[in-house]
C-alpha cells in the first residue's frame, strides 16, 4: 500500500482558519454569525457524518447539568456522498440535502456564531466524525443523544480549533 492510499481514510476538516487560529469575525456574534465554509474528503465506507461545535472553555454557568461544553452547532446523517458546506448555508439548504439538525445549548436548530464573554480566547470545536451508519434520531436532538447514538460507529473523526475572543463591549 503507497502513502496516497494509507492516508485517503485518514478525515480531514478545512475551514476558512486552521487549528490555533483566530476565527473571521464574520462567523462570531460581532460579525453576523454565520456559518463558516467547511469542506472534508470522503471517508471509504462511510455511511453518514456528523458534525459538532461546541466551546469547552465555556463558563460553567452557561452549560446546562449534562453538558460538558457550550454546543453552537450540530449537523447529523450528513451523506457520505456530501464533502461541503457553503458559508452562510441556511436552514433551506441543509433540510434540502436530508441534513438533521440538533438542538444547541441555547435550545435552537441552528448555527450559533461564538459569542464569549469579554475575557480570554475561547476555543471552538469543529468535530467531524464519519460513521459506518445514520443515526436513528430525530431532528432537534442533543449533543448527549447524538454522542451516545455515535458509540461504536465512528470509522474515523478529525478536530479544528478555532480561536475567538469578544472584541467590542456593546454585545451581551
């Protein structure tokens, strides 16, 4: 086996930033929050992904009792055959493509830019995992749900680091 056919199971998640670095203020709460570009090769056999964001440097009292982490976004049962994102994507498209949507902490079904309190950098998780099956959940599922549906099923999963750290006073 040549090094191009060892590495092509090997998961990997692009973005607009690389691991460690700053996130464009555009995906934050002082920019719009939209959701950034993401982009991934495909996994062999493969048969959904699921996507999750969440901020383990979150205050404690932001978090609800079961959670580990501030959750602004969870994609699941993306099929295998989609390796992209657009920036902005809507809820439209996303319904289009058979892509579910999990509830984040704030209760909703959708993308939540970063939004910090004032302080130090916050760390933003971009976990991909590539599954060797859908998982039988419905829309508006938690982040505990998709995670326990996962276990035993993840052929592969990568992780980007985005960085954000609130620059004006005037957002709550």
């Amino acid at each position: 086996m040549n090094n191009s056919e060892k590495n092509k199971n090997i998961l990997e998640l692009k973005a607009p930033f690389l691991t460690g670095e700053y996130m464009p203020m555009e995906y934050t709460c002082e920019g719009g929050g939209q959701s950034p570009q993401l982009s991934w090769n495909s996994v062999k056999n493969a048969q959904s992904y699921v996507l999750i964001v969440d901020d383990p440097d979150a205050p404690r009292e932001f978090l609800k009792p079961d959670e580990d982490a501030f959750v602004h976004w969870i994609l699941f049962n993306i099929l295998p055959a989609i390796t992209f994102l657009p920036a902005h994507v809507s809820l439209e498209e996303l319904a289009r493509s058979y892509i579910l949507i999990g509830t984040n902490s704030s209760g909703q079904q959708r993308y939540m830019g970063p939004c910090p309190p004032h302080g130090p950098a916050h760390k933003y998780r971009f976990r991909l995992y590539a599954l060797d099956q859908k998982l039988v959940l419905p829309s508006g599922a938690t982040k505990a749900q998709v995670v326990q549906a996962m276990s035993g099923h993840i052929l592969e999963q990568t992780e980007l680091v985005g960085i954000y750290r609130r620059h004006s006073v005037g957002h709550a």
